[in-house]
C-alpha cells in the first residue's frame, strides 16, 4: 500500500511538472504571437506613413522604360540607354529618401529594428535591389512588408516598396530576455525540485520497506537465543537434569554461546548507530593482518565443525603489515568470515588467501556458497540491504555487516571488491596500502 502511494504521488508530481512546463511554453508562445503582430501592426502603420509623406512630398519612382524594340544605334538609342540611366538614379534617390523617412518613422515610434529595402514589381520581380540583397530576394517576396509607390497606369506599372526586417525574430526574443530567462529558471528549479522529491519518496518509502525487515528480521533472530537461552535456565533449574555435570556444562556452554551471539547482534546496531553518526573512531597502530584472521577462525572453528564445514588458508604475503585500528579490522575479517559461514550453505567451505603486489597487501575470503546475483552486486555495501531470497527470514543478519565493512576500509584508504555468481559462491578481497617503513 505505502509503495502504491508514493508511485502515485510520484507520477502525481510528475504530471502536474508536465502541465506547468506545458502552460510556461505556451504562455511563452502566446507572448512572441503577440509581440509579433504588435510588431506587424507597427511596421504596417509606419509604411502608411512613409506612402503618405512621399506622396505629399512628390517623390516619384520612375518607371522602367518601354520594354519594346530598342534601335540597335544612332540618336534614338542614345537617348534611350540616358533616360534609362536617368530613372535608374531617380529611383535610387527615390529609394533613399523613402529609406530615410521610414528610418525616421521607426525611430519616432522607438522601433530600433534594421530594416533592408527593394523595389518589386506585382509578380515579386525586382526593379530596384541592391548589390547586397541579391542573394535576399526570397525574403523580399516572402516576408517583406509593402505598399504600393506614385500613380498607378495600370496593374502592369504597380511598384511596390518592400521592406524586410532581417533580424525581426531575434529582436523579437532578445526583448523578451528577461522574462524567458526568468521563466526558464523558474523551470529548472520546478524540474530540480521535482526530481529531487521524487527520488526523496523513493529513497524513503525504500528505507521504510528496509526497516521493516530489519525489525522483522531482528525479532526473529533474538527469539532464537533468547528461547534457547530460557530452555538451558529452565533445565538447570530440574534437579534431575542439574545432578549431571555433563548436562550442567552442556547447558552452560549453550547459554554462553547464545549469550554471545545477542552481543554481536547489539554490537551490529550499534555500530550502525556509530557510521550514522559519523563517530567511526581509528585508533591507528601497526597491525599484522595475519594474526587477524588466525585469531578470528580459531574464534569460529566451532561453529564451522559444528555444520560440518572446513576452512583452507593460504597466507601467501610475505608482508602481512598494515597500519590501522585492530578492533576495527578484526570485525572486518569477522564479518566477511560470519557471512561465508551464514551463505554457506549445509557444510560451509572458506578458503582465506593472502598476496602482495603494487606495494598492497590482498586478503581473499572465499565461499562455496549461495552466490549472489549480479543486480545484487552494487548494493550489497548499502545499509540494511539483504539480498533478497524469497523470504525475509531465509537471509540471517540485519543488512549492516558489509556497509560496517565498507565503511571501515573507506576510512582506512583502503578498497573491498567482490565477485561473485548465483550457485557458485562469493570472493570478498580486501586491498589495504602498506606502510613504507613495514
């Protein structure tokens, strides 16, 4: 139910980021419509005026000359190819006092815009373009804004005055640079935050579910000890099975190792408390890695006997010193040492090897054991994570070993890497830096 609520409330979020990115592009959208057609509007009204200001003033835009039969030469064809080159500089000047009078328009109605002109006939076709714009044409034809020029004959002798306005869009948005960039900012923060929360939920209702198997998982781990425990009190408390040495030291053994196994269950919380807190302590001195594992097997070979389990070791380094907190090195190795004989299986079989190499000394753990699955692989170091199995109380332990272990070596300098495949067992090998001096 809980992880069913916060997939809803996830995508709830999720949706409602998507509607309010969707109004921001469309509020952003309708204000460049809008600034474009104020913009139309403008430029529309300033050409009225500028048609009107040229017809009061008399300019004229001379029409092309006939374009029928031109004799070859004489008296006729020179004073052709004058008057064409007279109307030539008769629109030219024409051009550039209607080019003059809209820059003045522009300005008195504060439109800053460049603005590049031409001569079209009805059909789009030039009559007065400048060298510059030739390769302009289309955008002439396609977006120019036009009005007509002087006296019209007829549809023929119709001369339009065009104006394009080449950097009109970008303007149009370089205006607008504060409000898009405030509502740009206004959107990563609505997509930052909205992640973040989203994985926040996630992190949370993962922990919750972690949690509640740690609990669930404790309760069922402290009710083996302690019934067993009150099983041995009980039967001491028989005469009949008191009157037995043999008994009475069964039963006392049987409450000592249970006894033990409730204190490394609380030291397990605890020292989950401590890397939570950030009071992971080292009391650093020189430490032979060795005597470590010998130390923590010779503490386990019970249990292993007891399973019908063997141990292998292979101290191969010929350096074994490292510099570090012992105690916290040794519940390392006892941890890496616990979980081989937890996943072990019916008969556990560990195989502890050591090398140097690069101015490292290695320590492999290696069981024969269930395996874990690669997906599992990255998240074993994470707290209260257990890999899961089925049932929650197939997996022993609380889910806080490995991440102690991870945590200690990180403080260390040092690195733990892992191997491992379903079925085939894991190798946990720890690489530590030696001192130079050892």
């Amino acid at each position: 139910m809980q992880q069913r609520r916060t997939t809803v409330l996830v995508a709830g979020m999720g949706g409602l980021l998507i509607g309010l990115l969707a109004l921001q592009f469309i509020w952003i959208r309708a204000l460049v419509d809008a600034r474009s057609t104020l913009f139309d509007d403008q430029a529309r009204t300033a050409l009225v005026e500028v048609q009107s200001i040229l017809n009061l003033s008399a300019i004229v835009f001379p029409h092309p000359p006939s374009s029928g039969l031109s004799p070859a030469s004489g008296p006729m064809a020179d004073s052709l190819a004058e008057a064409r080159a007279k109307a030539a500089m008769d629109r030219e000047f024409a051009m550039g006092v209607a080019d003059s009078v809209l820059r003045a328009v522009l300005d008195n109605r504060d439109v800053q815009f460049e603005f590049r002109s031409a001569l079209l006939d009805r059909y789009g076709r030039p009559i007065f373009l400048r060298d510059e714009d030739v390769d302009k044409l289309e955008r002439f034809q396609e977006d120019g804004y036009r009005i007509s020029t002087g006296d019209v004959r007829s549809l023929e002798d119709v001369q339009l005055y065009t104006v394009h306005f080449p950097r009109k869009n970008l303007r149009l948005t370089g205006n607008m640079w504060v409000e898009l960039t405030a509502n740009l900012l206004l959107m990563l923060v609505l997509v930052f935050f909205t992640l973040y929360a989203a994985n926040g939920l996630r992190k949370a209702e993962r922990l919750n579910r972690l949690k509640g198997d740690l609990i669930n998982n404790m309760t069922h781990e402290l009710k083996t000890p302690i019934s067993t425990i009150g099983l041995a009190g009980e039967a001491l408390l028989d005469p009949v099975m008191a009157s037995d040495q043999d008994n009475i030291r069964y039963y006392v053994g049987l409450i000592r190792s249970e006894n033990e196994r409730l204190g490394q269950l609380v030291e397990n919380v605890l020292r989950a408390a401590m890397l939570d807190q950030g009071e992971l302590e080292l009391f650093r001195q020189r430490v032979n890695f060795h005597d470590l594992i010998k130390d923590v097997l010779r503490n386990h070979a019970i249990h292993i006997k007891k399973q019908g389990g063997s141990t292998a070791t292979k101290l191969s380094a010929t350096n074994p010193l490292i510099d570090g907190d012992k105690t916290h090195l040794m519940n390392v190795v006892f941890n890496l040492v616990d979980n081989a004989i937890k996943y072990g299986g019916a008969s556990p079989r560990l195989t502890v090897q050591t090398w140097n190499a690069s101015g490292e000394l290695y320590a492999a753990f290696t069981d024969k054991g269930i395996g874990i699955a690669r997906e599992h692989l990255g998240k074993v170091f994470e707290k209260l994570y257990r890999v899961p199995t089925g049932n929650v109380h197939d997996v022993k332990g609380f889910g806080l070993g490995l991440s102690y272990v991870n945590a200690v070596m990180q403080q260390h300098g040092a690195r733990i890497d892992v191997v491992s495949a379903p079925g085939e067992g894991s190798t946990f090998t720890l690489v530590f830096p030696q001192p130079t001096n050892s």
